[in-house]
C-alpha cells in the first residue's frame, strides 16, 4: 500500500509539471509524457482499490476470500495504461509527423523532464526496496521475483515507474535532436517510442494479471517451503501429493496427501486431518487447506523436488534427521 500511495502521488506532481511544460514547449514527446503520467496516475486509484477489496477475507460466498479481485483492478489498471498511455501517445505522435509544431522553450521541457526523473526515481527505489526485500526471501533476482510475483500491485508500480524513467529519457532525446537539427520529426518519433513503450509494459501486466486469475501454482521456492513444513509435523510420516495454488496476492490454496504417523482407525484418522488443516489455516496466509490421505504404493515427494517443479514423485522415503534451512510455510 505504502508503494502504491508514494508512486500515486509522484505520478500526480509529475504530470501536472509535464502537462504545464507541453503546454508551453509544444513538444509531441512532452504531450506524450503528459498522457504517460496521467495513466499512471489514475492506474494508482485502481491498485488502491485491488489492494483494499482483495485484502478481504473469505466468507460464505467467497470461500477463497477476494484475493483474486486485486487481479481484476490490476487488469483495469493495465488496460488503462494500454488506452490512455500507449494509444494516445502513438496517435498524437503520428499527427505531429503530419503537421508539426515548433516549440518554443526547450529550457522549460529540460527542467521539467529533470525534476520528474527525480520525482519518479523516488517512487522507483521504493519499489526496488520491495522487490529485493522480497527476492532475497526466495533467493530470486529482483527482476525475476517482479516478474513472477503474486503481487501485482508491485509489480505494476515497478513496471510504471521503470517505463517512466525510460520514457523521460527518449522525451529528453527528442528534444534534444529537434534542437540540434531542428526537425520536428525527432519530437513526434519520441512521442511514438514512448507509446509503444507503454503499450509493451501494458501487454505485459494483462498477460502477467490474466495468469493469476485462471489459477496458477507457486513458485518452486514457495512450494518447498509447504513441503518442508509438512514433513516436519511430527503427525505426518510423508508426504506423497502437494498442491499449493495462488488465490491472491500472497493468499494460497494447498492441497496434500499425507501419511499419518501410526495406524490409526478410521474415524480418529478424519479427526486428525481435520485437526492439521485447522492448524496449517492458522497461517494467515493459507485461505484454505484440504488433506487427504495417501496409499501406501504412491511415490514420496521429497524437498529435492524444489529444484524439478514439474517432478511430483520420487521414489525415496522421508528424511527425518536434517533440521529446516528455510522459513515455515
């Protein structure tokens, strides 16, 4: 929430600032940043609300809670982005190859493009500062963990921002080459770049939002963390089936086959499933758990298999005598 709030309200200050400079210069790339953080801006609105309805909890209707919700917004976001952002900014720039403008102060345009650079590079350390904080947790490169997370609010924020700065720089070159050459072509070629820029981020974002909402596994760093804790309880003997599905932002749906300690009859074998899904739903984090139990010819899963998330089965036994080198799911 704390990212979101910082990049809105840098978003608002810089796309006044750029809206009064393309006001003045006239410059295509300028209008184009203009449309840029104006999208942004209002994108944030959107994340605002994914972050605040999709925190909600489950409840009869939504037995999953709302998790998946904050995808939808994200969505709207991205489309956003797409239409305001790329659309516009590729248009006004194919008119201004059509019929030019000249500008008038390229002194105005500079200063402008500096003080948003600093304005949108402080929004961008705050989202750096989340990403690596949360690559560090799973051993991924930043970049990695923003492209893969279930965070789609920081991954938009990172993603705005990082085309942000890419886009001041090729408005800054546009300029600078219609001053040096005085050819107002450069300026509506920076507005088009721009443009495109911004629609491949927003491709981006709606493929990454549309993954997430048709359902997707967690990572294999996220999914040992599961198995580890599983064969550690000291009531679980192994584990042969594990299922662990994203249902929101850092929100998970897990799914285990298990073998219980002892022989146990059937009716105290029910109660002690029902007993361990209570208690792996204590996690805040697990919205919902579901045991069942495993046969005795079925495969035991073991933690190699975070390094093979498409293997499901090996066939050695449980090792009971390592203790745990990564954090309790």
């Amino acid at each position: 929430m704390l990212t979101v709030i910082i990049a809105f309200t840098m978003n608002v200050l810089v796309a006044i600032a750029k809206t009064i400079a393309a006001a003045i210069t006239g410059s295509a790339a300028m209008v184009a940043e203009a449309a840029h953080s104006w999208a942004d801006a209002g994108n944030e609105i959107f994340l605002l609300i994914a972050e605040r309805r999709g925190g909600r909890g489950r409840d009869l209707r939504h037995p999953f809670g709302y998790g998946r919700e904050t995808y939808i917004w994200s969505m709207f976001a991205a489309f956003g982005l797409f239409t305001v952002g790329a659309v516009v900014s590729v248009m006004h720039g194919i008119s201004a190859l059509t019929a030019p403008e000249d500008e008038t102060n390229y002194t105005v345009g500079y200063i402008v493009l500096a003080i948003a650079a600093v304005l949108e590079g402080i929004s961008f350390l705050q989202s750096v500062r989340q990403a690596r904080a949360g690559g560090r947790r799973l051993s991924m490169h930043p970049l990695r963990f923003v492209s893969r997370t279930s965070n789609t609010t920081l991954r938009a924020v990172f993603a705005e921002d990082a085309a942000a700065l890419i886009g001041l720089a090729i408005a800054a070159s546009a300029m600078a080459l219609h001053q040096i050459t005085g050819n107002p072509m450069w300026d509506a070629v920076g507005s088009i770049l721009v443009g495109i820029l911004l629609g491949v981020i927003a491709v981006f974002l709606i493929q990454r939002n549309g993954e997430f909402l048709l359902g997707k596994p967690v990572l294999p760093a996220i999914r040992v963390q599961f198995l580890r804790a599983l064969l550690e309880h000291k009531e679980i003997d192994r584990v042969t089936y594990l299922h662990v599905e994203y249902v929101g932002p850092n929100q998970y749906y897990l799914v285990a086959a298990v073998d219980l300690v002892g022989d146990q009859v059937e009716h105290t074998v029910a109660v002690h499933l029902r007993a361990l899904e209570a208690e792996i739903e204590r996690n805040p984090a697990v919205i919902e758990a579901v045991l069942t139990l495993a046969t005795a010819e079925e495969p035991t899963l073991t933690l190699p298999d975070l390094f093979d998330p498409q293997t499901t089965t090996r066939p050695t036994g449980r090792n009971r005598s390592g203790a745990s080198e990564s954090p309790k799911a």
